[in-house]
C-alpha cells in the first residue's frame, strides 16, 4: 500500500496543530489576529509547513466527511440518506425530499469548514507575498495553495451559489465579514488562481502523493469549465491531462478503491489518510458510509446508499455494478464478507468498502486509514468526450468516442459478450450514451448531482425519480443561519429561503 512518507507525515503532524486554530471552532471567524510575516520572520520551511497545513485542511468533516457527502451525492436521483431509521427519519426529509432548514449540521460544518481551508491558503499567500526572494520551492506552495483555495470556491459556488469572497489573510473578525460576491467573481478567482497554479505545478511529486499536480489543477479547470458550459476550453484542459501520460485506465475497476490502489495511475486527486493504531491522521469518508451493521460488521454510519435507479442504470452484466453495490444477505467479493440480510438497508456503497485483514491490523472498524479519491482519470476521459461531442463536428465525435471507448473497455475487462462498443455518430444519441457512462463508472463518487445540474435536467430527473419537492432553488443549499446573524444584515439569504 502507498502511503505518504515519514517525513511528510512529521512534517504533517506539525501543520495539523497550526490547521487547529483555524478550524476547531464552529465559528470561522474566530480567528486571532496575525501580523505580517517579513523574510526573515519566515525561516526556511516555515512556508511549506504553512502549507501542510492548508493539505491538513481538506481533511476536516466539511471538506471529505458527511457534510461533503451530503452535499454531492446523497442529494443525487439515484442515491438516498441510508444510514439507521432514526438517522433516515431525521435527515431523509433535509437531503432526499429537498426541505432545506435554514441552519444544520452538515450544511453549517461544509460553510465553516471550507472557508477554514480557505483560510488556511490565503495564509501561505499573504507569508508568500512577504518574501522578497521568490525560490522555486516558494512558487511551488504558491501553486499548491491556489489549487487548494480555487478547489474549496469551486465546492462553494457550486452548493451556495453566491458566497462571500475572501481571499486575504484575515486580521480580524470585522475584515472578514463581507457582502456575497457574485457567482461571475467567484469564477473570476478559481480561473486565476487554476491558472496560475497550472503555471508551476509539477507533473508528479516524487515521495509525496497527495500534493497537488499540474493534472490536478487541469481536472478542476476541466470540471469549472463544464460547470458553465464552455466545452472547448474544457476539451483543451481535459486533453492535456490525458496527454500528459501521467494517468492511465491501467487499474482494473475492481481494483480501483481497494487500499493497495490508493494513488495509483487512476489517482488525479486523492485526500491522503493514515491512521494505523500508531499514528492517526485519518479522515471519516469511509466511516460515514460504511454498513450500519453490528460487531465485527459495524463499519460506519451507513449514510449514503445507493437507491434502485443506480441499482437499474447498470446494463446487463455490467462488472462495475458488483464494485459499486454492497449487498446485504450474501457474501461480497473480494473478501466474502456476508452482511446479514436484516440490515437496515438492502444496499451500501462498496466504494468505501474496507479490508477485513487491515481492521484487524490496526484495530479499527472505522476506516479512518482509506483515501478519499476526489477526481478519476475515468472522471477527465469522460469529461473529454462529453466536451468533444458538445463542441461537435466529425473530428470531435471520433475523439468523443474512442474516449468513451476506452472507459467501457476497461469496464468490460476480458468479457467481451458486455458493454457493446458505441457507435452511434448522432449528437444527441451520443450525448445520452456519455451521461449514462458517468452514471454508472462514477456511482455514488461524488459526480451525479452536480452532473444533473450543470445538464440543466436537474428539475425534470429528480422529479421523475420521486423527488416532487426539489425546484431550481434546491440546486443551491440556503447560507447557515448562524453565518447570516453573526454578520449583522452584511450577509444577505439566498433567494426564497
């Protein structure tokens, strides 16, 4: 298994300590007032553990726990809260029927937290911008904080729409307390600091997985500009990458979320995790999602189930859907592991599905040691040939669909009776050919709401799926109540909430 490096981890160790002040309060605000370093308040390293910190960010509840969860998949057509009937009971109605509350849990940790990770980059920035010498490490952490700031707006803008805008170095709690920028200023700073980023980010990181890459900060661009519909910037971004002959389709799909395949060819961007009974840096995704069972198959919260439209959406024989679904009552490859059959829910996400033999190493059911895999190279081919096919021409259907080719083809693996080769040169017909490739290759990882919304077929799906509460305004959560009152009239509600 792959994991990140002593020295990172000493390194890390350090920065989380730093992160704590910025993160542990319910209140991102409450932030103590800092001077501004000079260059020789800065010694060496001191900016790259600033940054470590930022790194340490990511792994907070809001930014890879349940409030991200919920957010980006539970709010999907074909997943649903899962979890208990006491759970389902108190947060189906919030994240499955679209009755947004003005303030809870979830939604008021992804608020603080995310803006606690932008705290942290805008950190690096402002130390950064002290130094009068720019080394090339110096523009390496420049690099890594802006892809990590651009990432935590992307997330914002997607789930609030309107956010404030911060991006200096808070002095204050009255600095920070600013108006909503619009969602055009908002992508105005993800294009500049993706950019900027995509400058001076190295390809790979030697003994450092995790940190953010050229390809890294390309699948984000790729991802901002087919939010907004500008697929020809998108298929420039998105072939890059797949140029660049740092990813690859090479990792079997059965493989794909198993803890040995963590940062591998298939990895664009991955939360790091460590917690081995020694050392406890871990993060809770698997946690949240893993079966609400009992004894030794007590592995989680079980929030997050897939529902039977993922269950259906598979084609016949597909291979993917027995490594997208967990099963309760038989036993589940690869490990054989049988779930009893009165469990609450008929079906997990096996996408968290953690190894027996590394409970029983470290001790622990809670998975807190799995990766959190945030982009796929399956995600940018498929984002490539979706881009492809909506710029349009002969050409651009070619390559729109070799790329969906190439998915299909490491789905099918030796079985060539499965998933037929896609032929069809017809705009539309290939168009709906593609969505349904990332429904299924990308099950319950994240992609589908946000998919069903940047389509503008949100409304429409989510109704035909049963979901007759959700109306435009469910594409954006309300701002945490709490955020609006603290601010004092300066943060306004969104719209008809």
């Amino acid at each position: 298994m792959r994991k990140i490096n002593n020295t990172y981890i000493k390194t890390l160790t350090a920065a989380v300590l730093v992160s704590l002040f910025a993160s542990c309060s319910t209140d991102w605000l409450d932030i103590k007032p800092k001077g501004r370093f000079t260059e020789d308040d800065l010694p060496a390293g001191s900016l790259e553990g600033q940054v470590f910190a930022a790194y340490a960010g990511l792994r907070s509840e809001g930014t890879s726990g349940l409030p991200y969860i919920a957010a980006h998949n539970i709010r999907a057509d074909d997943a649903m809260v899962g979890s208990s009937p006491g759970d389902f009971a108190a947060a189906s109605p919030i994240y499955d029927d679209f009755n947004y509350p003005l303030t809870h849990w979830l939604t008021n940790n992804y608020w603080t937290d995310h803006y606690a990770l932008i705290n942290l980059t805008n950190n690096v920035l402002a130390a950064a911008d002290s130094i009068e010498t720019v080394t090339d490490i110096t523009a390496l952490n420049v690099g890594e904080a802006k892809f990590l700031r651009a990432w935590a707006y992307f997330n914002m803008v997607r789930t609030f729409g309107e956010v404030p805008l911060i991006d200096f170095r808070i002095e204050d709690q009255a600095s920070a307390n600013v108006p909503k920028s619009t969602i055009a200023q908002i992508y105005t700073l993800i294009d500049a600091d993706l950019r900027d980023a995509i400058a001076v980010l190295p390809e790979t990181w030697d003994n450092f997985p995790g940190r953010a890459t050229k390809g890294s900060a390309l699948a984000v661009q790729t991802k901002t500009f087919m939010a907004r519909q500008r697929y020809a910037d998108a298929l420039n971004a998105s072939m890059q990458i797949i140029n660049s002959g740092v990813y690859d389709l090479s990792v079997p799909y059965n493989m794909i979320f198993r803890e040995e395949s963590e940062n591998s060819k298939e990895s664009v961007f991955e939360v790091q995790a460590l917690s081995d009974g020694v050392q406890d840096f871990g993060i809770t995704y698997a946690n949240r999602q893993g079966v609400r069972g009992s004894g030794e198959l007590d592995l989680g919260w079980g929030w997050n189930v897939p529902n039977d439209r993922l269950v259906n959406a598979f084609e016949e024989g597909d291979p993917r859907k027995d490594v997208t679904l967990l099963y309760s009552g038989q036993a589940n490859a690869p490990y054989g592991e049988i779930l009893p059959s009165n469990l609450p829910r008929a079906y997990w996400n096996k996408k968290v599905y953690t190894n027996p033999a590394l409970r029983r190493q470290y001790g622990s059911r809670s998975g807190n040691w799995f990766n959190f895999r945030v982009i796929r190279y399956a995600d940018i081919v498929l984002l490539a040939a979706e881009a492809a096919n909506e710029v349009g021409g002969e050409a651009n259907t070619v390559i729109a669909l070799n790329y969906l080719e190439q998915v299909r083809s490491r789905a099918r693996g030796n079985n060539a009776s499965v998933l037929p080769r896609v032929t069809t040169t017809d705009q539309v017909q290939l168009r709906a050919a593609i969505r349904h490739e990332r429904q299924v290759e990308l099950g319950m990882e994240n992609e589908r709401f946000f998919d069903l919304v940047r389509w503008n077929i949100d409304v429409e799906t989510m109704q035909a799926a049963g979901h007759t509460n959700y109306q435009l305004r469910n594409r954006y959560f309300p701002i945490p109540q709490p955020e609006v009152d603290r601010s004092a009239g300066v943060l306004i509600q969104n719209p008809n909430y």
